[in-house]
C-alpha cells in the first residue's frame, strides 16, 4: 500500500473525509446522513513483504491488504465503521488512541462481546482529536498482529496544515523462516518473558527495503507508526533533521529529538516535519539503531531528479493546532501508583533472540510472568477483570508508573492521553501528550489525566508477549 496522500490541501475542498475515496474503493462514503460510513473485512489474504519478485507469505488482513486500508477520518464527524469477520477466530478492533466512548474500545469480554467468526459488529464513534492513529485487534492479539493485522487511522485537524505532502509510514515487524512463511512459536516463555516477539523483517507500509520517492525542497507531514508486536526502534534520517509535531496523535510544541533519533516504541506514532534538503538524485537512509549492534537500514530516502521545488527551506515549522483535551487540576489531582514486576533477571534491550533456549522459566504458576501491583492480568481483556482502582468522574489523575523490572515496556492506556510531567524526577519538556509511553528499565514516569470517560479502561505494556503474560491492568471511571 502507498499511503502517500498528494494533492492534500485540494482534497480538503470536498465535504467530509473525501479522502476515503482515495484510499480505497470498497470504503463507503455516505455523506448525505453526514455519518461517514466504513467497512473492514478481517480475512486471511496473501502478502508479498519483500517486493513483487519476494515470495507471497500467508498473513491475515483488513480489506485484504497489509496493513489495512488507511482510514482517514475527520475530527468531530461521526464514523460509522463495520467490522466483519472471516477468520475462523474469535476478533475485534481496537481503536488505538481515539478517546471514544467505552462501548467501542474493542475490548473483548470487558467492552464488547467478540465477534464470531462470520459475525460482524458495528463501530461508532466521533474522533474528539485530529492526529496519527491507528487500528488492531485485541483478541488474540500477539497472534492476530503478529499475522499482520494493524491499519493506519488518521483524523484530519478541521483546517489543513500547511505541507507539501502528508506521507504516513505504517512499520510492521514480521518473524519469518527461511521460506517466507510466518513462524509459529506464538507466546514461548522466552519471548513472554523477555524482550517479547521481535522479528526478522521490517516493513514500510507492507513492503521491506524499499526506497521512498522524495522531491528536493519539499516539505513532508510524516506520520510514523510502530505497530510491531515488540521491535523497539530509533530512527535516524541521514542527512536530513526531523522536527517533531505531535506524539501519539497529540500536538507538542515543535523540537528536535535528542541525538535526531526519533525514539519510536510498539505502538507509538510520531509526526514529524521533514524538510528534504538533499540534492536532486540524491539518496539518504534511514537507520533503525535502538538495539545495541543491531542497526539496519529501514528504508532509502528516495530524491528525484527534478531541481528543488522552492530555493529555501520554509522556515521553522509552525506548531499543529491542539486537540481539545482536558487540562489536569493538578492541585487537586488524585494520586495512582502502578508498578511494574517479573521478567527474567538480568535484562537488556534485546535477548531471547536467536536460539539461547533453556534458561529457567520465570513467572508465578507459569504464564503470568509480569505483574502491575502485584496482579497478573493475562490476555487480550475477558469477562470478570475486576478494576484495579476506580476514580470518580472528572478527578484528575496524577499517575506514577514504576518500572522496578529489568526491561523496556511502552504502556499503554486506553480511552485517555497522558500528560507526560517528570521522568526520574526530571521535566518533561515539549508539552508532550502520550497514550503510550515507554518506560526503561527502572524508570519512574509521572503523568495526569483527567478521569472523564466513563467505563472500565485498560491499561497495559504493548509489547504483545508481555500483556499477554500479565503486565496489563484494568481502571473505572464512574
Ligand atoms: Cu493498542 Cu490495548 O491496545
Ligand atoms: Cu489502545
Ligand atoms: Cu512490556
């Protein structure tokens, strides 16, 4: 799939998500009942990850294509989304990141009942927040992503932002044998209880190794996506200086990251501005480095041939409108503790990955091997989770989470963004709004939220292996 949106501001001309149209012909438009109307069908379907020479693997797919089908929607208009299902599994849709109403969350068991194989269910919601977003299942989900389901969700800002393009990478880690085909070896203990279900193959937007076509002198909007099951990435663009715009689909205050590595964990996004300063023909890569020894090259900045499209950069970018989230009352805020426990000792970025089979198995009564607080949550969400804490409507939060184990974990909340306050006790700069925050090993994050969503939320680490193996949680608002 090529999610490279052209012409965006001219597109923007036409009443509501027009953009759909581009992306996908089986995706519906009904504009007339000013409810727009999507549908996703979960099959299983071929992929060529390495090309179109490379051999076809198996995956499971939205719509038939990995990822899905590039929903782009718009803030504050109603989406009506129907999910059917072909696969011979149980599944849902998470809609990661939107702050929707608890009934759509696509939890199973604790939001919705699953839906059967053959049934379909009936997604509606209107996105509050513009920005980069994207979509999964959470039943069965280390196996189900890990087969390829993950779509990109992108809520257009009510006025256009000012770029040459809006180009949106969507990143998939796929473990592969030798002949293509995706390995099994779902859930083993050494992956659930270390650095989780890292794979072999890196794809952009479906594909790996590719290049990406570029123009000198263009500015890019680009939307990066980490939906790996575990891969960890840190993406250096050679040659070239990112400037962050937003961070799980919220705005912050425009910056360069630290080192120009754009730190990017399971399940996280980042805009950013990309201003292509190199020269016409040129071609620059992009580096992934996050684990020690480890660094590939991702992609390749792609540069036509043609002369720049404008003499001088444009000038700093300007900061993207913000979304209207509610603003902590810190003053006054409720404090929440959540502590992270288990793994195996010693730790690291990276180990469990190639062949060091036979250590001792860790864990509690062997498949929880993680903990918040000392509870095993296991799974994907089932009926009779009972909520951690509870907090009353509209308190503010002052969440600490503590992560006294030896390993990486981005955590994930749903329902809510969480403003980023102290790492370790130091600022967090930027104004950095998160839904997914990543934790090293022994760090202390400190963020708030304002407890307005009613409903019962989910709160885990993403790397797959370890919510599946008890680092995961449950919270009421009522
Ligand atoms: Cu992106 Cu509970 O998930
Ligand atoms: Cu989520
Ligand atoms: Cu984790």
């Amino acid at each position: 799939m090529n999610y490279d949106f052209k012409c965006h501001l001219s597109r923007r001309g036409f009443l509501g998500a027009a953009a759909g149209l581009a992306v996908s012909a089986s995706l519906r438009l009904a504009v007339a009942s000013g409810v727009d109307e999507r549908s996703i069908k979960v099959a299983p379907s071929q992929a060529r990850l390495t090309g179109p020479d490379g051999p076809a693997t198996a995956v499971w797919a939205y719509n038939g294509t990995v990822p899905g089908p590039a929903l782009r929607l718009r803030q504050g208009q109603p989406v009506r989304i129907t999910v059917e299902n072909g696969l011979d599994e149980d599944t849902t849709v998470h809609w990661h990141g939107i702050r929707l109403p608890n009934a759509m969350d696509g939890v199973p068991g604790l939001t919705q009942s699953p839906i059967k194989p053959g049934g379909s269910f009936v997604y509606e919601f209107t996105p509050p927040d513009a920005g980069t977003f994207w979509y999964h299942p959470h039943a069965d989900s280390l196996v189900q992503i890990g087969r390829g389901l993950a779509g990109p969700l992108i809520v257009e800002e009510a006025e256009p932002v000012a770029v040459d393009r809006d180009v949106l990478w969507l990143l998939q880690d796929w473990r592969l044998t030798k002949d293509g085909r995706i390995a099994g070896g779902f859930g083993s203990m050494m992956d659930a209880s270390m650095s989780g279900r890292v794979g072999n193959l890196v794809t952009v937007n479906g594909q790996a190794q590719g290049g990406q076509g570029v123009r000198a002198g263009e500015r890019l909007r680009l939307r990066l996506a980490n939906a790996a099951l575990a891969r960890m990435m840190a993406l250096r663009f050679e040659g070239h200086r990112p400037v962050v715009l937003a961070i799980d689909g919220q705005p912050c205050d425009p910056h360069e990251p630290e080192d120009g590595r754009l730190v990017l964990a399971p399940a996280m996004r980042i805009d950013i501005a990309l201003d292509m300063q190199g020269d016409p023909g040129s071609r620059h890569d992009v580096i992934d480095d996050f684990y020690d020894g480890l660094a590939y090259r991702l992609t390749t900045l792609a540069y036509d041939k043609a002369p720049p499209l404008r003499a001088h950069p444009p000038g700093a970018p300007a900061a993207l409108p913000r979304n209207p989230l509610p603003e902590p009352d810190l003053a006054n805020a409720v404090r929440q503790e959540v502590v992270l426990q288990g793994g195996m000792m010693g730790g690291g970025k990276l180990a469990g990955v190639g062949g060091m089979m036979g250590m001792a198995m860790p864990g509690m009564n062997g498949t929880a091997a993680w903990s918040i607080n000392g509870i095993s949550m296991t799974g994907d969400g089932h009926a009779g989770m009972t909520p951690q804490f509870t907090l009353r409507r509209g308190v503010t939060c002052h969440l600490t989470i503590r992560n006294e184990t030896a390993w990486w974990h981005p955590m994930h909340v749903h329902g809510f963004s969480l403003l980023l306050l102290f790492r370790n006790g130091s600022p967090v700069p930027h104004r950095q709004w998160q839904d997914t925050v990543l934790l090293a090993p022994k760090d202390v994050i400190e963020c708030a939220f304002v407890a307005d969503n009613p409903g019962d939320w989910m709160l885990h680490c993403h790397v797959a292996d370890h919510q599946m193996a008890g680092l995961m949680t449950v919270f009421r608002v009522t």
